[in-house]
C-alpha cells in the first residue's frame, strides 16, 4: 500500500473534509451502514485505519468504530475545545472525532468517521 501524503486529486466534497476538517451530512456517506469483513483505510494515502470487526451500528448517521489500528490515528483538541478530532497518523487527513463515555460497546469508545475520508478493502483483496 502506498503510505504517505498522496499525490491523487481529491474532490471538492473529498477536500472539504479531509484537508479542511469538514463534515459530511449524516445518513449520507457510503460506510455508515456497512458492515463487510476487511479494512477501512485512508482516502488519501492508503494507510490502514480501521478494521471491521470494530466496526459496530451506533444510529448516529456516520460510521462508528471502537478501536483503531494500533499506531494509525492522532487524536487531538478540536477547534471546538470540547470534542476530541481524529486525523491519519500518517497523512493528517481529518477523519471525523471520537467520543467517549457513551456505553455503545466495552470499550467505551466511538470513533465517529466520515465515509469520504476512507476506502474500503475487503477482505477478499488483502
């Protein structure tokens, strides 16, 4: 996989979100109600971000993840200074925020991730 800040040419509603932090409409990304067995990996530079097995229905309109790969995501204040942004560890792509405390799963966490910031890979090609 091809890792680091990569040369494709995003799109207008891809850039908005991924280099400027935006976010897409609930109910309306491709991942939010998907639920095959792979890896959710970077829009932009292919980095693995998430697999499906973390992946869990939380009815909030995005999809929603318990845990990451290890090493794959930077968390950090957001501008707001009350939510927690996620980004690529290895390209800064803005991904979503990641909220804690809600009691979806054991793990207390959801990873609330925007589908456009992210390709799927199913388990049929890795």
């Amino acid at each position: 996989m091809n890792e680091g800040r990569s040369n494709i040419e995003l799109t207008r509603e891809e850039e908005m979100v991924i280099v400027h932090g935006g976010t897409e409409p609930p109910f309306t990304g491709e991942f939010y109600d998907h639920f095959e067995k792979g890896v959710y990996v970077c829009r932009r530079c292919n980095k693995p971000l998430y697999r499906s097995n973390d992946k869990f229905e939380s009815d909030c309109g995005w999809a929603s993840f318990d845990d990451e790969i290890k090493g794959a995501i930077r968390k950090l204040v957001d501008k707001d200074e009350e939510r927690t942004e996620i980004r690529c560890a290895n390209c800064d792509a803005h991904l979503g925020h990641v909220f804690y405390g809600e009691r979806f799963t054991p793990t207390n966490a959801r990873h609330c991730v925007n589908s456009i910031s992210m390709r799927f890979i199913p388990d049929t090609e890795v």
